[in-house]
C-alpha cells in the first residue's frame, strides 16, 4: 500500500500503527493523520533511530499492509 492510501484510510490503519510502534500515543497518532514525514520523525524521536532506519520502517510497514 502506498503512503497516499495509507494517508486515506489513517483512521482504519491507525491500530495497526499502534502495534508496530507501541510508545507512540494515540493523541499522536491522531495528530499525524497518515502524513509520513511526521510518521518517520516520530518514530527517530521516540526510538533514537536514524532518519533512514526511520524511512525504511515506514515504508516496510506500508507495504506489509497490501
């Protein structure tokens, strides 16, 4: 699934979110709104990972959404 889809239905995939990135709130996930680039930023905050490491996260989840 692309992260335009994913930005489309944030509401249903959220949960999913959750349980791949546990330390992230629901408040924040909500704020995100499907939008990637505050995804990954989150994700590099909250798990000290790198931009990259960040990017690829994201983006193995999306596609294990398909």
């Amino acid at each position: 699934m692309n992260m335009d889809q994913v930005k489309g239905k944030w509401k249903q995939l959220k949960g999913s979110a959750q349980t791949k990135w546990g330390e992230l709130t629901d408040d924040e996930l909500d704020q995100i709104e499907g939008n990637r680039e505050k995804l990954e930023g989150l994700i590099q905050e909250r798990y000290g990972k790198s931009k990259e490491a960040a990017r690829e996260e994201v983006e193995q989840w999306a596609n294990s959404l398909d």
